[in-house]
C-alpha cells in the first residue's frame, strides 16, 4: 500500500538520514527500485515527472502498476509515489488519480501566486493525506524542457513557503539537473544553513542528486536534507549495461533479443546504483 512521505521523511530528519527519491520512466525500472528498496529494508519515493507520466499512458496508469506490483513483489517498506516537478494541473490529477505524493513546483510564478496555488493544492491533498512538495528558486539545468540556472533560494521565501503547510521544502542551493558542468562551484552550504534555521523541523529535498560528491551530499544530509532526487545517474547506468549487452553481439546470441532478456543487465545496472544511493543516503535497514 502506499504511503504519504510525511513520515518517512520526518524519520529521516530526525534520524539524519536521507531517503532517496528514484524516478521511474517502466516497468522494469520501477520493478528494479522496488526490490532493491525491499531487500535493503529501506523506505523509498518513486518520482514521476509529468513528461514520463505521459509516457506510462497516465498517472493512472502509473498508479495501477505500482499498486499491483507492491502486492505481488510483497513489498513491505514504506513507498510514496511522488509526482516530481508537477504544474498546478498535474498535481490536481495525481491527487485524483492515486498518487500519495505530490510535488508543486511554482518556483517560476511570481511569489503572491507560487503561495496561492501553494495554498490550494496543501488543502486539497490534505483531504486525502497527500504529502505536498514546494519549491523555492529554481534548481538549475532542465527538467521537462523548463530551464534553471543553478539558483540559489531565499531563506526568507522559503519560510513563507514552508508556513503554508507543505510537508517538504526543494530550495535551491546551486544544485542542477543531469550532468554537472565541469566548473560547477558546488552546493551553497552557507544558504543550506540559513534555509535550515528558518524552516525548522521540515524535511528539506535535493535535487539534481546525480554527480554530487559524496561528502557534500553527506554534509547536506548533517544541514537537514531527507530527500534527494536521483534520476539522470539510474538513466546513465541503465543505457551504459544495454550498450554493453548489444556490442558484444548478446542480443544475436539465441533468443538473446527477448526483451525480458536484452532488459536484464540495465535492470541490474538500476538496481545496483539505487543500492549505492541508499548506502550513502543512509536509509538502509529504516523502514
């Protein structure tokens, strides 16, 4: 059964621990996640960006398959699905449609209405006990062909965000989505610190988690960081083990082409990074 990401996450920044949120684009990728999370006895997020719900025929759809494999995988930890990056209209169908979670990203509406519509979504999801997402100041590189430049949030926005109910808090400190540039300057822990202090007990979010060093994701974490996002890193690892596959001539090899086949070694690539992500989030054995 799915859960909200209320308590995970509550859990998480008492505990200093993070729990990742690993972005589903198929079956395979969502079954792959879901294992791992189960035999690492740890909590996890399943995000959904609105480009990949469409791609899945819906978030209804989306929704059917994660519920029928938690049932059938007998899943037993905590999983929030999570609508990542959603437009105000987005978010109103996955909270029909049966997500438990759901990110409003106003960030690139003037403050007045990324409060407004803020507002209306927290109280609409609340019905329901749907965990809500904000976010402040665009995080940087490009998520569903909207672009941001590595920005860097506002404490003081933040903390008018964070008062209007919502459950978690993405605030950008520098971070980027995909790969980042060889001359990026790294996380602004000095605003992280700041973000902290105004927000309290809220569990605050990463995104663009893939090609973060280690220590600055562990330190982040110490500053009251309980999710952060991975999706690039998990895309990276699935396309590099089918490379491998279709190179040395396996898919010509038998029934080498069977997709259940072709498939294995990039589920096995997903599997192995979303264990590295636990293991370094500290989420393993939380659930």
């Amino acid at each position: 059964m799915l859960v909200s990401a209320k308590e995970m996450l509550e859990k998480a920044k008492a505990g200093k621990y993070a729990v990742g949120q690993f972005n589903i684009n198929n079956l395979e990728w969502t079954k792959a996640i879901l294992l791992t999370a189960q035999e690492l006895n740890s909590p996890v997020i399943l995000g959904v960006s609105e480009g990949a719900g469409k791609y899945m025929c819906g978030f209804n759809t989306v929704a059917g398959m994660v519920n029928g494999m938690i049932k059938t995988l007998g899943i037993t930890v905590p999983v929030a699905l999570h609508l990542d990056h959603g437009t105000y209209e987005g978010a109103k169908k996955c909270i029909e449609d049966g997500f438990s979670s759901i990110m409003f990203d106003g960030s690139h509406y003037p403050i007045e209405e990324n409060i407004a519509k803020t507002k209306e979504l927290v109280a609409l999801a609340g019905e329901k006990g749907i965990s809500v997402e904000a976010e402040v100041g665009a995080i940087g590189g490009e998520e569903d062909g909207v672009l941001g430049g590595g920005e860097v949030a506002d404490p003081d926005e933040c903390k008018m965000i964070a008062d209007l109910g919502v459950t978690m808090l993405a605030a950008g400190i520098g971070n980027i989505h995909g790969k980042y540039p060889a001359n990026w300057p790294g996380l602004r822990f000095d605003v992280l610190e700041k973000i902290s202090e105004k927000v309290g007990k809220m569990p605050l979010v990463l995104h663009g988690g893939t090609g973060i060093p280690a220590d600055m994701i562990k330190r982040a974490i110490s500053l009251g960081v309980s999710k952060i996002n991975v999706n690039t890193e998990c895309q990276l690892a699935f396309a590099d083990a089918t490379r491998k596959y279709i190179e040395a001539g396996k898919d010509l090899e038998g029934k080498g082409f069977d997709p259940r086949k072709l498939l294995a070694p990039g589920v096995e690539a997903i599997k192995a990074t979303v264990k590295e992500k636990m293991e370094l989030f500290g989420s393993v054995n939380k659930a």
